[in-house]
C-alpha cells in the first residue's frame, strides 16, 4: 500500500467563511417577494455547520481484499464489487443481498450495483487508516470520497442551477477556491488506479464530475435524515429537498430568477470578471471609466467591446464569457446604476464622470464592487484624496521653555495647566499645507464633494465642514496630562486635531529624545551582543523617564537575556526594592527559570503556580502564568511590584476579555511586554498593550478609534498611519534578524533550547510506566536486562512527545503534551514571521502526530518526508518545499531526511525529540544550514523538564566523551548503569 500516492493528500483545510458568501445575497429571488429564501439557505449552511461532522458513520469495519471496479455504460457510471463473499457481509446488513445476483465480467465474479448504493457504503466510513488486506481500488474511492465529505463539513459547496428542457433542479457544487483544494483534486486525478475501471473508458472530468455528484447526493441525503429542522420553513423547499421543477410558471422564469440569485453569492468564482478603469482626462475635470474584462488564470485584460466584435476573447467563445460577464455586471448596476447606459447604447464605449460621481465610486460603490472581487482601478491623481483637518499650533512662551521640559521629564499622571507656558492658534490642514480659517472658507464656499486644490484632490462635505469650525470653537487645551502632551509631541496628533509646534518646543522634545548612558550589570553572566546592549540602554532610557516600553524583537534574538539584564541593573542601582512579577503562558515558564539561572544566578526567582502555590514576596523574581494571575488577581493586586514583565503580551491583545483586565490592575511604576506580535489583526491589540505599559499614552479606546484605528483600517490614511507610528515607536522595539544592524551581529547559526513541563496526564503517565518498567529491570541480567531498559528508554521518549503516541490512540490534542504546546507556539511564530521551518523526529508516527495537530491548530497544511516515500514521491515534496511559498512546514523523520538533504529555504529547524549525539543534530541542522544558505538559521531544540531529557542534556554538556558517542552508543552506556543510577537519571524532578 505503500506507493499509493493518495495516502499522502493532506485533508486539513480550514473552513470555509460562509458569512462573505451572503454579503451580496438579497433577502429573496426576484419575483418571490415577502418570501424568507435567505433565511432558508442560510439555515442550511448552519444545520451541516453544526451536525454534518460523523452523520453516516458506520460501525461495520471495511471489506477486506474487495475491489471497487466502475463500469462506464455509454457515460453512465456504475459499480461491479468483486469478489462477492467478504462483500456479502455488509448487504446482509442493509437486507438486499436478495436483490443481487453473481455475475462475470472480465473473467472476474461480482455484484453489478448502482452508483448509489456503493457510494453509501463509502460513506460509512472515515479517512481509513488501518489498510492492512484494503485494495487500491477501495484506498483510492475511500480518500476520494472522504474529501468530498470534508469539503461537505468545512461549507465549500453553494447551491446553483441546473435546466434540462422545461424543467429545473437545485443542485450542490463545490468552491474550489484555493491552491490547497487545488493541489488535491490535482492528486487525485494524477493517481487514478490504472484498474479503476473494469469495462469502458475512464470519462474526461470523471474526478470533477464524481466529487460533483457526490457532493449533491450526500447533502440532499442530509437534508432528508435533518428534515425536522425545516418544519417551520415556508419558502425555498426548492433548495432541501432534490425534485425537478418547471422552469417557467405564469410568465415567471423561477430557473432564471434562482440562477441570478445564486450568482450573487460567489460572483467571484468565475475566472473571467469584469473591473472598472477609471482616467482623468486632458485639460478638464472630467474623467472616463472604461469595463475592461480580466482573465485571472493568465491574467491578461481585454476591454469589454471585444466580447461583441470578436468571435473568440481568452481562446473561448466569446458568448459564453459574455453571459457570464453580464452577470457580475448586472449586479454591479446595482451600486451604480450610470452603467446602463453603457449598455443600451452599442456604440457608447466609456462613461464620462464629474468629480461628484467619481467621489460616490471611491465612498460608496468601490466596497460593494470589492465584495464580488470587482476591481475599480483608479488615476494617479485620486489615489491621496485629502481631507481637511483641524491644526493645533503651540508655541512656548518667552523664557518658558525650562518649565515645558520639566513636564517631560516629571513622572505624574495628574493634570497640569499649560496656560502659562504655551499659547495655542488653530489653522485647517489641507495635506501638508496650512490655511487660515478666512483662506479655507474662501476656498470651499458654495463647494460639496472632490474639489482641487493646487495639485491636490480634496473632499469637502459642509456637514463635516460645519463639525470642524465647531471642533474648533470648543477646543481647550490650556491643560492636558504628561502622557497627552508627549504623545501630541511625538505623533503630531492630538486627538482629532493635527498637532504642531514652534523650534522652543521643538527643542525641549530633542532633549527629551536623548538616550541614557547604562553600563552591562555586573551580575550579568554572560556577554550582551551589541544590538542587545542597543536593546538594554533603550528600556533604560525608558523606565528612567517613568515610561513602559514594548520590547518587540523578532523570535530569537534575546528579548530574554534584555530583560533580565533590566532586572540586574535595576538591582544593582537600588532601583528594586520590590519584587519582579513575570506573566507568562505555562510554556514559557521553563524557559524563564532555566536563562535566570544562567545568566543571572544572583537573582532569587521562584515560580508561582500549582495547587500548593504560596505568594512570598521575599524574592527577587516571581514567575507566573496567566491563568494562575486571573485565578488569583484579588491576592496579586494587593502588592505594588517592582517591575511587571508580560511575556508574549499578544495575550493582552484583546481589551475586554477578563484576562487582559486581570494584568491591568497590576501595580507598578515600570511594565514591560514582550511580544514578536504587537499587531496581529487590529490595532485595538497595539493600544490595549500600551494601555498597560503607559496607560493614558493612547487616549482611550474609544478615543483611539477615532483618530487612529478606523481612519487607518477602514480608510487606508497612511498620514495618520505614519502620525501613529511616530508616537509609538519611542516605545517599541522591533527588531528582525533580517535588519542589516542585527544580521551583521549574529552567528549564521544560534541555537536555543526551548524548555517545558509535562502536562498532568504526561506525568503520572511518566511514573507510571517507570516504575512499572523499573521492576521489570531489576528482575532481569545480561541482554533481558538491556532489552528493557531499551523499552524503558523508547517509552519515556515517547510519552515526553505525546501520550497518544505512547498509547497509540486517545486525543491528539496539544494541551495533552507540554512539549506539544511549546512547539505549536514556537511554529505560530515562525508562520507570524512569514518564514520556513523543518521539524525533526525520530518516529513516523510522531511526525503523523505533528502533522495532524499543526493543522488543526495553525490551520495550516505541513509536508511530511518520511522513509516510506518514494524516490519521486520524495523529490516532489523537496520541490514543493524549496518553491512553494506556500509550504511552510516540513516535518522529517530523522532517519529518511536527516542527511543527503538541501533544504535552503527553510531558516527555522526544530529537533523535537533529541538523539542525544550533536553530531545526529549537526547533519540534520544541516539540512538548512549549507552553502546556499543566505538567512541566519534558528535552531530549536525541545526539552521537556524535570524529566530525563534534561538530565541527559546535562550530561552531554558536561562530559565531552558523551558528545561524540552515537546514539546507540551513548543508549548502550545507559544500559550498563546500575538500578539506583538508571532510576536517579528517569525519575521526575521538580
């Protein structure tokens, strides 16, 4: 079973987001008014969303040794099941084994059955694994059928229309909508078994044409077993249950109307769409949009008029793109409808526009277009509309400069009055330009919409015109806090105003700007790189201005060993009289406590979690995870500590959830997160983080929404983008290993031991298993003896990985393993970076695991190179993994990919279970890290705690003749140990 290419497809795509889908779709069809058709579809997706996953599961086990042979009959399909004795099982079970007789074809005795009774029998069953006696034929219609199911499951289907005389019928299609889904039908027909088909010709589209019926005949079969949940629907029984209907009923073309209607819900499925070009014309205001039609297959564009003057455009027929077209334009006439005219005048090849036609398409219609993936492409001039702005100017008054940088430099949250030291005049901001209030009401009298200015476009609207001069009326600013005055100063915003400054003012912000000297912590073992020592004199320079900082670096490049050396010289100047609180994922925490005891072994750090967990604040460093801080905030708040560090602070990310309000009532005058992420999705997340490290600093939400994250996420404003990275970067460090400061800095080659914990069930599994093993041993001498304390050492290895690769069944899920967890943390970064890992393990099975669990939580599909594949099988997944921007992981068993291999564009390597040999790692680092290479290469090597892993890392550290000994070897040394010394080395420590 082995060369069966099928095994190798990847079925972990994530799902499909049905809510775009239903973004254009009208409440009903056209002639169907005061009906609820939407409702009815929408109540589909939702009852397969939430009970389609296991429906027809089936307890019978497969037909072992049984052939799946198809007939095609003059184009119609059927099965012929041979031989028929193992197959009886399963129709005696359904009662028809009365229906069938033996029949012989091609020299073979079998059933002749229709496609539907075979295709419910496949339906019975899951993605198969167990393959032991199971024909090609059954492996390649089982994985065939099986993908069918999850494209069911995971909402890749819309409904469409299908006409055969004077009648029609509502059927199920797939989405094929990405490369992934792509690739597998690929695969799929690439890998038909040569004796799939017993008699007649395999059909031209048969993979597409079978997953199409497939897909239709499994959900109307699940929406006849779900029918109850339909009781109550009054309209669109067309779509639950599979009957023919008539196409055309008192005048009313029903097949047209439910066409159109369907159409509007993935317009975008078409490789021909239409897109609007919009130029200015010569010496006037006017400007000209033209359709032009794409082919996003080849990517070439046409304009429209050739579909009507040309028999053939994109080597198609020119009448078939035509309809399609006109479908996505005629819902684009929706939003505008000026384009009828295009279309009811045959000669009429463009659209002449004012500047007041043009301003609704960039305000209102570009986004509904946008939805059905139709492009409005627009002239230079539009692309940098300008809205005028309110402008605050301040300027310092005679001789008081000295007292405006004693605000900058004086650490108070309260209120201070400004009206002695700055005089303030407000202007309106056109782009770069400032005018007067007489110049702007000059300039937009009797004016709505686009109107130019100079070489600007600029949008006037008298209603927001009528906001800004009572914006304006009602400003006062004689007195702010520190943290809005320095963020008015760093960012040139002050909340909806633009804020500006005289060269006084301008003066006390250099000063304030200047770093502060820091020499490296005597304590410090260990020598600071000189971007880290960049990176210690910049939180320096902040907590000695009574600022929090964001410490952003990219993975790998010592956010760590900065901030303990933070700690080391806040200590060492006398800056800590309390202790340091770290908030961590459980993770994490290992990692902590084991760069604290090497780097700065002076530091009295314990860790906080745990049932019998005591808080004694006797410490120098207090290690937490977020769950334990939410557990026990009441108990936490009541100290004021010394320093709070959040370590991958995108935990805080979210302002509202209770997690991020537990961090916040923390109290400290100097907080510090970390994170590789400041931004993952919404700029909320960037403020919520500097509403823990400068609370204030941002405004509040709601005032950050307003000048920051609408106009920047919903408007694209790169000014106010740019104005919000000025404030913020004072603050935040984010540094790649790709900076031309950093690379220069760095080994080609930095290798990092990721430290864990067992998870609960891992460890008394762990003890479990080696107290058994351990009698056992003591029980046997001589090779019995060896024998099981190799059993020993596979079974600890094993469990360190993953329960269910030791039990060989159970849940796959990460939080059953600590080293499980850490790893996906660490592959989340990677993929957050953009960047290629390889993963190695010493099992197949642990590399199936991995797969498996990455895809379920990163969503995200891993290649697996494994010592079953084939030589092309092999080399294809090389290619895939050097070429494919898409491939970002690669898992390898150790002993196929450790060697031979050249890997180049992978710039992460993580050995997830250790052959205890450096020599082993090297050639598999190597795999990445050769000649070709042009990256820094980050080497990840898991340790789970407490356990032997870390006991034999040490040993390998320390003794230098266990360095160069091979695995065997050093696996044979072990054996030869005493029981007392074994039993020292595998149990669990603290």
């Amino acid at each position: 079973m082995a060369d069966n290419k099928v095994l190798d497809i990847d079925f972990s795509f994530k799902k499909n987001n049905v809510d775009e889908l239903f973004f254009n779709l009208s409440e009903n069809p056209d002639g169907f008014k005061n009906k609820d058709f939407r409702y009815t579809l929408s109540l589909i997706y939702q009852t397969v969303e939430d009970e389609f996953a296991g429906v027809f599961l089936s307890p019978n086990p497969p037909t072992r040794n049984t052939n799946f042979y198809l007939v095609n009959n003059n184009d119609k399909l059927s099965f012929f099941v041979t031989p028929t004795n193992n197959f009886q099982y399963y129709l005696k079970s359904k009662g028809s084994l009365f229906r069938f007789k033996s029949e012989v074809m091609d020299d073979k005795v079998g059933y002749a059955m229709s496609l539907d009774l075979v295709m419910d029998y496949f339906g019975g069953f899951g993605n198969v694994v167990d393959l032991e006696s199971l024909t090609p034929t059954f492996i390649y219609l089982n994985k065939l059928t099986y993908f069918v199911m999850k494209l069911i499951e995971k909402l890749y289907f819309i409904p469409t229309v299908k006409t055969k005389g004077s009648m029609f019928r509502i059927v199920y299609e797939p989405i094929i909508n990405s490369q992934q889904l792509a690739r597998i039908i690929n695969q799929f027909e690439e890998n038909i078994p040569e004796d799939l088909f017993i008699k007649g010709e395999k059909p031209k589209n048969f993979i597409n044409d079978f997953i199409y019926n497939y897909l239709n005949y499994v959900i109307y079969k699940f929406l006849g077993i779900k029918a109850y949940k339909f009781k109550d629907v009054k309209s669109g029984t067309y779509m639950i249950k599979d009957l023919e209907q008539r196409s055309v009923m008192k005048g009313h073309d029903i097949a047209e109307s439910f066409a159109q209607w369907f159409d509007e819900l993935y317009l975008g499925k078409y490789d021909v769409i239409p897109f609007f070009k919009i130029t200015k014309l010569e010496n006037q205001e006017l400007f000209r949009l033209k359709v032009h039609i794409k082919n996003r297959k080849t990517n070439e564009d046409v304009l429209i008029d050739k579909l009507y003057t040309d028999e053939e455009v994109f080597g198609a027929n020119s009448s078939d793109i035509a309809r399609i077209v006109e479908k996505q334009l005629n819902y684009a006439i929706r939003y505008m409808p000026e384009l009828e005219d295009l279309f009811e005048d045959e000669d009429k090849l463009a659209l002449d526009l004012d500047l007041n036609q043009v301003y609704k398409i960039i305000t209102q219609t570009a986004y509904y277009l946008q939805k059905a993936q139709i492009e409005v492409i627009l002239p230079e001039e539009l692309t940098n509309i300008v809205v005028p702005r309110a402008s605050i100017n301040a300027k310092v008054k005679t001789s008081r400069s000295k007292e405006l940088a004693d605000i900058f430099n004086n650490n108070s949250s309260s209120k201070i009055s400004l009206d002695d030291i700055l005089d303030f005049s407000y202007e309106i901001a056109i782009g770069n330009e400032k005018l007067s209030i007489e110049e702007f009401n000059k300039l937009i009298e009797g004016q709505n919409g686009l109107i130019k200015y100079k070489n600007k476009y600029v949008l006037i609207d008298q209603d927001d015109t009528k906001k800004l001069f009572e914006q304006i009326a009602k400003a006062n600013f004689k007195s702010m806090s520190r943290m809005e005055l320095i963020h008015a100063s760093m960012s040139g915003q002050l909340q909806q105003y633009d804020f500006d400054y005289d060269e006084a003012f301008a003066k006390v912000i250099q000063d304030f700007n200047k770093p502060v000297d820091v020499t490296p912590p005597k304590e410090l073992k260990g020598e600071l790189r000189p971007y880290q020592m960049t990176g210690l004199k910049w939180l320096w320079t902040n907590i000695s201005k009574g600022f929090g900082a964001c410490m952003a670096d990219d993975m790998g490049l010592g956010k760590t060993i900065q901030v303990i050396s933070l700690i080391l010289k806040m200590k060492e100047e006398n800056k800590l009289d309390k202790p340091v609180l770290v908030v961590c994922p459980t993770t994490l925490m290992g990692n902590w406590m084991k760069e604290l005891q090497m780097f700065a072994p002076s530091l009295d750090a314990v860790i906080y979690h745990g049932a019998e967990r005591q808080l004694d604040l006797k410490h120098d460093v207090i290690l937490t995870t977020y769950a334990i801080m939410r557990i026990d905030i009441e108990e936490l708040k009541k100290n004021s500590w010394g320093m709070i560090i959040v370590d991958e602070a995108q935990n805080i990310k979210n302002p509202d959830t209770a997690q991020t309000l537990a961090v916040k009532m923390l109290k400290s005058d100097v907080k510090i997160a970390m994170t590789g992420t400041p931004v993952e999705n919404r700029l909320t997340e960037l403020w919520s983080i500097f509403d823990f490290i400068n609370q204030g600093y941002l405004g509040t939400l709601k005032e950050f929404q307003k000048s920051y994250a609408i106009p920047i996420e919903r408007f694209k404003e790169n000014s106010r983008a740019a104005k919000l990275k000025m404030s913020v970067s004072p603050f935040v460090l984010r540094r790649l290993k790709t900076d031309k400061h950093v690379i220069t800095d760095l080994p080609e080659k930095m290798v990092i031991n990721d430290y864990c914990y067992l998870s609960k069930p891992q460890a008394v599994l762990y003890e479990k298993t080696l107290n058994e093993m351990m009698e056992k041993i003591s029980g046997f001498t001589g090779i019995n003896r060896r024998g099981n304390i190799f059993k020993l050492i596979t079974a600890l290895k094993q469990i360190c990985n993953h329960p269910y690769q030791f039990l060989k069944g159970g849940e796959m899920s990460k939080e059953l393993s600590g080293k499980m967890d850490k790893c996906i943390s660490t592959v989340q970064s990677i993929l957050d970076n953009n960047e290629k890992t390889l993963i190695f393990t010493q099992y197949k099975e642990m590399g199936d695991i991995l797969c498996k669990v990455i895809a379920d939580e990163c969503n995200t599909e891993s290649l697996f190179f494994h010592g079953s594949l084939t030589v092309p099988q092999r080399e294809d997944l090389i290619h895939r993994f050097q070429n494919d921007d898409d491939a970002k992981i690669m898992v390898l068993s150790l002993k196929a990919g450790g060697t031979g291999l050249n890997l180049t564009s992978a710039t992460n390597v993580i050995h997830y279970d250790l052959w205890w040999n450096p020599a082993v790692e090297d050639q598999a680092t190597d795999r990445t890290y050769r000649i070709g290479q042009d990256k820094n290469v980050m080497v990840h090597r898991m340790i789970t705690l407490g356990t032997f892993e870390e006991k034999i890392d040490e040993m390998l550290k320390s003794k230098k003749e266990l360095a160069d000994l091979a695995v065997y070897e050093g696996e044979k040394i072990i054996t030869e140990l005493s029981d007392e010394e074994i039993y020292e080395i595998f149990t669990l420590s603290a």
